[in-house]
C-alpha cells in the first residue's frame, strides 16, 4: 500500500477543514470593525513539498524506500496548513478587508475541493480493500 496517496489526501482534507473554518471565521465578523480576514495556505507548501524548490519541469521527487536504491536528498519539511491573516486589500473605511462575495464563493470553492479530495480518498481506499480481499481468496 502507497501510504504516501492517503496521507496526501488525508492533509488536503484536514486543510480543506481548517479553511472551511477561517472562512466562516471572517463571514462571522464581516461587519466588525478593524477586522483583518485570514487565509489558509497549503497547496503551495504542499507543492513544494512534492517537487522541491525548484522543480524540474514538474517532475516527481525521487522517493527511496530501500536502502540499496539510489541515494536522494531528503525532504526538507512536512507540509501543513498555515494561517495568515491578510493585512492587505481594505476596502472599507471601518478598516475591514472581508468582501463577503469573494468569502462565500471561497467557500463554495473549498467545499468542491473538500468532495474531491474524499471522493479520491473513498477510491483510493476501494481499491486497498480490493487487492486486500482477492488476495485473501
């Protein structure tokens, strides 16, 4: 089994959540003055995580899993979902960056990347299950 797709995809989803709850968090105070919104960040983390700094020409890592394959340099860091708060785009003049338009489409946008995620998870998974059970019989 490739624990490698379902932690991917189990991250993904964990960062959907969090988003999902920033997201609700700057609907919440779209009237409150001095508010600053917050953002999620992650896909790109991931990415990089993935392909390196600099990848090349959108290339996988190599990933060793026996000591007598080729050695590779480890990965840097683990990827996880990072808060921050947007100081930047204040429209209003009760200093509050929230445009409740953009938060509700965000949302709208997170929550088909949450279904797609576990969708892929829920495949991923079938197909564990599946090579488990027809090499049982």
């Amino acid at each position: 089994m490739n624990s490698t797709n379902f932690d991917y995809l189990a991250r993904g989803m964990t960062a959907a959540g969090i988003r999902h709850e920033v997201i609700s968090h700057n609907i919440a105070n779209v009237n409150t003055p001095n508010f600053r919104k917050s953002a999620v960040e992650f896909e790109e983390l991931l990415a990089r995580e993935i392909y390196g700094d600099e990848p090349e020409e959108g290339k996988l890592q190599m990933i060793r899993t026996r000591d007598a394959h080729m050695p590779h340099k480890p990965l840097e860091y683990h990827a996880e979902p990072n808060i921050v708060e947007e100081m930047t785009t204040i429209m209003r003049t009760d200093e509050n960056n929230v445009d409740i338009d953009i938060e509700m489409a965000t949302l709208a946008k997170n929550q088909l990347y949450f279904n797609a995620l576990a969708n892929q998870l829920g495949q991923y998974v079938s197909k564990v299950r599946n090579v488990i059970s027809s090499s049982a019989s």
